[in-house]
C-alpha cells in the first residue's frame, strides 16, 4: 500500500533527500516531485523477509562481492524528482566505491552498481510493472524481479483469471527480456544462478 503526501510544490531529489526522517521507522520515494510513503503489510514483510535469508545465504556462502540492501535510493537518470526504494537491492561492493551519493545518502546514482532490484507487488501495481520497468532499463539495471505474490498485477500481465506470479527482467543487449515463474517452477536468475527456490515457495512466505 502506498500514499502520497500532500505538498504545495514538487520536490526535488535532492530536497527530497534532505526531507526524508532519519527513523528508520517509514519508507519513502519519490515520484514526479510527489513524496510517496510506502505502508507494506505484514504479508508484503513476510515475503521481503524470505528473500533478504536465501539471497544473503547465496552472497555468504559463495563469498559474492555484492552487498545486501533495503533502505537505498535508486535515483532515476530520466528526471531529477524521482527516486525509487526497492524492497530488496542487491549492490556491487565495488562499483560503490564510485557513488557519490552512496556514504552520505546511501542513494546510488548509476545503473551498473546495481545487480538486482526486487519490488514485492502491493496496490500501486502500476508503478512495479510500468513505471520501474522503465526506469531500471534505462539505467541498464542487470536483473530486475517482481514477485506479484497476491495476482495483483493488470489482466494484460498476469493473465485471467489473475494468479501470483514472479517475473524476472534479465539485461540482454540494452533492453530487457522477461521471464515468468508460477507454482513449482525453479526461479532462474543470472545473478544468483546456484538459487534454489521455486516461485509458489516465495508466495507461501506471504499468506
């Protein structure tokens, strides 16, 4: 679930950076210059909660150079007023070294320090599967999820009747190819490719 804040004037990226509360307490982003608080239900944190445990085990175990996050801004290179927060992002240690952002306002600001961007789909299903797909292509983000747990998702995605659905975005060749994942079949990701988790497993996390 999501709401936008009343403002008297769009914000920038920027501004928005300076305005966000230190708390820890609330997720924000910001769209077109209108500030975005993010209200995810228990179910929405069960799943986020299933994917942070399998993904840090994968990064463990193989010794992956890549860094686990949940609070980081994804600024968007199409517009200065907007600026996303996955629900889970998943960032190359060492491309960070050259994120101006990064120390200071743990915001990355080039598509090629993220590996992978995962959105559990809530009741802003437009903004995962239209508006994030753009901007995560343009940005020449390698591998992009949504995990439409609840078939929440338009009838032109997911099909009717609706049913929960997993969809990985995979780079090739400057634009993204897409795959789907449903019941029993084997979540397949570049990023992670020793990953052994089947899309209904993921669902279950969230029920």
């Amino acid at each position: 679930m999501t709401q936008a804040i009343s403002k008297s004037e769009l914000m920038t990226l920027e501004e928005f950076l300076d305005w966000v509360p230190d708390d820890g307490q609330r997720r924000y982003e910001l769209h077109k210059g209108d500030i975005i608080e993010m209200q995810p239900t228990g179910p929405h944190e069960q799943v986020i909660g299933l994917l942070v445990v399998k993904l840090g085990v994968q990064i463990e175990s193989l010794e992956l150079p890549y860094l686990l996050a949940t609070r980081c801004i994804i600024k968007s290179i199409n517009s200065d007023y907007s600026g996303f927060n996955p629900d889970v992002t998943i960032l190359d240690i060492k491309a960070l070294e050259n994120e101006p952002l990064w120390k200071k306002r743990s915001t990355i600001t080039k598509g090629e320090t993220v590996k992978l961007a995962i959105e559990v789909v809530s009741t802003n299903w437009q903004d995962d599967y239209l508006m994030k797909v753009f901007e995560y292509e343009t940005m020449g983000i390698c591998e992009y999820w949504i995990i439409d747990y609840l078939g929440l998702g338009g009838k032109r995605f997911i099909g009717n009747p609706k049913q929960p659905t997993f969809w990985v975005y995979q780079m090739v060749e400057g634009e993204y190819e897409v795959k789907r994942f449903r019941g029993n079949d084997r979540i397949e990701s570049t990023i992670f490719p020793d990953l052994n988790i089947t899309a209904e497993r993921v669902f279950e996390a969230g029920r």
